[in-house]
C-alpha cells in the first residue's frame, strides 16, 4: 500500500477508533497485505458502524474528507456501503457498514492487527488472511467466476500463506 493512501486508511481508522467503532481493511488492499500487491482504486473498510455514528462520522472526517451524512445514514440503515473522497488526494475509500450474519460476525472477531506501512510504525486492523481468501472467492463466485484480478488476489493470499492457513477454519 503506498504511503498516501495509508495515511488517508489512517485518518479513517482514528475517526473509527475516535467512536469505537469496530472495523477492519478488507478488498484487493487486505490481500495485497496478505498476498501479492497489487495497485487498486481504493479501500474497502467493513465498520460496524450504528445510526448514532453516522453524524459523528461524517462530522470527524470533514473538511478534509467529502462525506455525505444521507449517503451515511442510508447506508447504515440498510447496511450497504457508502464512500468518502479524501478531497486533498481524491482518494476514495468505501466503506461496507457490517452485517449480522455469521460469516461477518466471525470476520470481525478474527481480524488482526497489522503492520500497513513500510517502516511497521502503522498498524490497523485487516481481515485474517482466511476471511480475506472466503471473500475475494465469495467475490469471485459472484462476479460469474471470470474476474482475473480476484482470482489472482485469492492465488496471492494462497502463495503467501498456504501453509499456514487454519484449513479446520476454511473448511
């Protein structure tokens, strides 16, 4: 991940962490981190993310962000994704409000802590290197199985990791 955009995911964890709101890194960034990187247009984040955060929110991140508070609030409502634009860089970042369900439940509980800068004086919360291979496969599978950039994400985290995944988890 390259040092802009790791410090605009930075400005986004300390607004989460400011309200605790529970998040992790996940997307093309979390396998990159875990696999082989690769250059992509933005951060996924998932957020458990309540409707008495979304104005603190969106108050946290301006001016330096575009953050639409409707666009927040309606995402939360039905948990769906929303995206804020750091304004300096135009960076985007997505941001996916967690589901209850249970594959989403155990994401959250198994993320871990991470090293995302060069020099490991960075660190914030990516999704484990199993959940991040479940869901670029889920991904994948839902994209009609022909998306060259998923599967080669999922072929990343495999190299990377292959050995060592708790394959009781993945089954």
């Amino acid at each position: 991940m390259d040092a802009e955009q790791t410090q605009v995911n930075l400005r986004v964890v300390r607004a989460f962490d400011a309200l605790s709101i529970p998040y992790f890194l996940g997307g093309s960034m979390a396998s990159s981190v875990h696999g082989i990187y690769r250059a992509t247009a933005d951060a996924d984040f998932v957020a458990g993310l309540g409707p008495h955060q979304a104005e603190p929110l969106a108050r946290l991140l301006q001016p330096d962000f575009y953050a639409d508070l409707d666009a927040i609030r309606k995402a939360v409502a039905s948990t769906r994704s929303f995206n804020i634009i750091h304004l300096e860089s135009i960076l985007k970042v997505d941001v996916f409000v967690a589901r209850s369900d249970p594959f989403h439940l155990m994401q959250m509980r198994r993320r871990v802590l991470q090293a995302v800068s060069a020099d490991g004086q960075t660190q914030f919360y990516v999704a484990s290197a199993e959940d991040t291979l479940l869901a670029k496969l889920q991904w994948y599978r839902e994209g009609g199985e022909v998306s060259e950039r998923q599967w080669n994400d999922v072929l990343g985290v495999l190299e990377a990791h292959g050995p060592t995944l708790a394959r009781e988890y993945l089954m």
